[in-house]
C-alpha cells in the first residue's frame, strides 16, 4: 500500500464526514439553522450516495425544458409553444453509466425572466444550492436578466457550463460571431473561468420547413442537435462528475460554517461588549496603580493575549496559545495604535510618571501632583487599546469564521495544490469576506 495522498473528492468526503460528526451546535442554533442545516446534510448525503445533479437555468422560451428531454431522449419534460410551462423545480434521473457516480438527476427550472429581481436572485440562490453543475442556455447574446442571473451563480462559487441553443436559426458564421460575442459579455461579468469551458451550440429541437402540395411552407419537428453537448457533458461526468459533486459540499459546508460563525458573532456581541469593558477597566487600573514600565508593558501583553482567549471561547472558535499570539501579532500590524503607537506613548507616559516620582524626595512632594493626570492619561490610553484590541479581534475572528472554518482551509489547500480543483475553482469563487459590505459586518462587531 503506498503512502500517496488520496484523491480531491475523497478527501474532501473524508473530511466533510469527520467535520459533520463533531459539529457542535447549541438547541439555540440548532433551531435558528434548521433549513440552512437540513440543506447541507441532503448535500452530504448526495455526497455519501454519490448522487449529482445538473441544472439548466436561463430565461423563458430559451428551450430548457426541450433541451434536457433531448438529452434524456424521451419527453420528461413539458414544453409548449407559448412558453413558460415550467413553474417549479422538476427532477427526472438520466440513466447513463457514469464511471463512480452511482445516479445523475437532470433539474428543469424556472425562466429567471419570469419573475422580479428579488425573486430572481432567491431562485438562483436555490438552483445553485441544489446543483452540483449549472447549463445557462441561451437562445442568443446575453441580455442584462442573463448577466444578472450569471453574477448570481458566480458568486455562489457554482461551475458554469454555457450552451447556446437554437443554433439552427442562423448560418455557420452568424453562429461563430455570436459566441465570440457571448464569450466577451461572459468575461464583461467576471465568468472569467468559463473560458476554459466550451460555448457549445445546439438544436435541441429543430424544425424543418416543407413545401406542401398547395404551395405553403410549413415546419415539422427535426431530430435533436445536441451530440455534442452529450458527448461532451459525459465525458465531463466520467472524468470529473464525483470532484463537482465534492466541490459542491465543500462549498456547502463551508457556508454553513460562516454561517454559524456569524450567528455566534451577533448572539456574543452584548456578552463581548461587556467582556472587553472588564479587561480594559482591569489593564486601566494596573496601569494606574504600578509604577514599573516593564511591567505596565508584560500586564498589557497579557491582558490582550487573555482578552483574545476568552473572545475565542466565547465565539466558540478554540484557539490554542501560539494561534492566539499570532492573533495578537496580526492586530498589532493592523492597528499602529496598538502597536508602536501604544508603546511609544506608554514609554513615555510611564517615563514621566518615574521622573516625578524619583523627584519627590527632593521637591518634598509636590512632583507627585502632575503624577496622578499622567497615571490617568495611561489608563485612558489603556482603556482605548483594550476596546480596539477586543474589537479588532472580534473582526478578525468574523473574518477567520467566514473563510469557511475547517472546510474552507481544505479548499484552499486543494486549490493550491491540485491543478484540476483550482480550474473549477477560478472564476467561480464566492465573494471573499474581505469584500463583503463594510455595513454587515460593523453591525455584528462589539
């Protein structure tokens, strides 16, 4: 038996299994993330099962509905020449031998331009959710409802395969000049990693024109163009159908975790406050009452280092002493007031205080007048540092929280270490936490 490292989906199965069994969460967040957790643990069971499924997703009369019924080769789904018969998510299982995938659903859905834009942006955020591999069929140039829908799916972290259907309607280079136009849009919306991704076109169903007897033109059905499409999403599911499948769970279980992480943060914000009111009132108080400088300087240290210990536990993210130093370090980078901005004045706040009270044998006490304002300006400058430091290292642990926890480090190493991984991966990653709105996250800090 070799020691290599086993593949990308097992592993992240492995891990996904191992993390779910220790999550531990309160009755309180239990309820709160009922729906968000009965949607991860159908994922992982999907994951378990190794059942993947396929979306298509685009606007109405675009032929969806037509295109899956093409590749499952019977009528699953309806469709009618009005349009927008499909209201609602539809399944039907497509029977192909799939190398480690034991089933593969096709989903029918929605047209996006059925609906507001609130309601379109849900849906998406369903869709994508649901699918582990999401068909944007068009039936033309993106519009701005198709841009919209794609940034969606984008920043869901969702791999995209777009197909542009009804290529019967135009000639061979009338095609050609409308997927380079396409492609150009997709990379105007940040789809970016769809460019190693092929603009397939098809005719998922054609109509032929005949003459009749009586001199008018008519249309009958033609057979389905889409052999390209099904060979080549096949060969895609063979090859690399359980790594979307992992992918998508890891992205699942990496949500939930700043999901949860954000929850902790708001429901410990009133519990932080108060935790770092006590810290800076103790450091403000030994500052004020000893009148050593190292000291003042190892009891700030450490009144810091215990401060981000109990945040820690009180936000339910265990942090060993090393990885609490380093917090430390990072905040002191972050924030010059806390660091060589904190010292230098502590410096010399606390080498004044010395001064006056070395001079009041000779000036027969009057010197330790001017010591009691100083001692205060140190507590006040104390008292500042500690709310900054608590505060500041509530936001970094909100921001170590959304980067996915476990989950989300094992993306990253994946993404960095597996060529493949880092393909799908590109372009389709979800909004950093970084970028996320300034608002959202001032509103869970203490």
């Amino acid at each position: 038996m070799d020691g290599s490292a086993p593949p990308a989906a097992e592993r992240c199965r492995l891990l996904l299994r191992q993390w779910r069994r220790e999550l531990a969460l309160s009755g309180r967040e239990r309820s709160l993330l009922a729906g968000s957790l009965a949607v991860l643990d159908r994922q992982l069971d999907r994951l378990e099962r190794r059942h993947l499924r396929v979306a298509v997703f685009g606007r109405v009369g675009v032929g969806k509905s037509s295109l899956l019924n093409a590749l499952l080769g019977e009528p699953a789904f309806a469709t009618d020449v009005a349009h927008g018969c499909t209201r609602r998510q539809q399944t039907a299982g497509w029977l192909q031998n799939l190398g480690s995938l034991e089933r593969v659903e096709l989903v029918d859905t929605p047209g996006i331009d059925e609906i507001a834009a609130a309601g379109r942006e849900r849906l998406a955020a369903r869709v994508a959710r649901g699918a582990d591999l999401v068909l944007m069929v068009l039936d033309g140039d993106l519009t701005r409802v198709d841009e919209d829908a794609i940034a969606a799916l984008l920043s869901s972290g969702k791999p995209l395969l777009p197909v542009l259907n009804r290529s019967d309607c135009w000639t061979a280079e009338e095609c050609r000049q409308l997927q380079a136009s396409i492609r150009g849009r997709l990379r105007a919306v940040g789809a970016e990693g769809t460019g190693t991704l092929p603009l397939l076109a098809v005719a998922a169903a054609p109509r032929q024109a005949r003459l009749r007897a009586d001199g008018r033109v008519r249309t009958d059905p033609a057979a389905p163009q889409i052999e390209s499409l099904r060979r080549h999403l096949l060969a895609l599911l063979e090859e690399q159908g359980e790594l979307l499948l992992a992918l998508n769970s890891l992205r699942a279980a990496e949500s939930f975790q700043r999901q949860l992480h954000q929850g902790r943060l708001g429901h410990g914000r009133q519990a932080a406050q108060g935790l770092i009111g006590r810290y800076a009132a103790l450091k403000a108080a030994g500052l004020a009452a000893n009148p050593l400088l190292l000291l003042d300087l190892a009891g700030s240290l450490a009144c810091d280092a215990a401060l981000v210990g109990q945040l820690c536990q009180l936000y339910g993210l265990p942090m060993d002493p090393a990885a609490a130093r380093d917090l430390l370090g990072q905040l002191s980078r972050h924030n010059a007031l806390i660091g060589g901005a904190q010292i230098g004045i502590q410096l010399m706040l606390g080498a004044l205080r010395q001064l006056l009270l070395l001079a009041a044998p000779i000036s027969g006490g009057l010197s330790l007048a001017p010591a009691a304002p100083v001692a205060l300006a140190q507590a006040a400058l104390a008292v500042h540092t500690t709310r900054r430091t608590g505060r500041l290292a509530a936001r970094e642990l909100l921001l170590r929280g959304e980067r996915g926890g476990q989950p989300g480090a094992l993306r990253r190493r994946l993404a960095a270490s597996d060529p493949l991984v880092r393909q799908w991966l590109e372009g389709h990653g979800a909004m950093p936490p970084e970028d996320r709105p300034a608002a959202a996250l001032q509103a869970l800090l203490p």
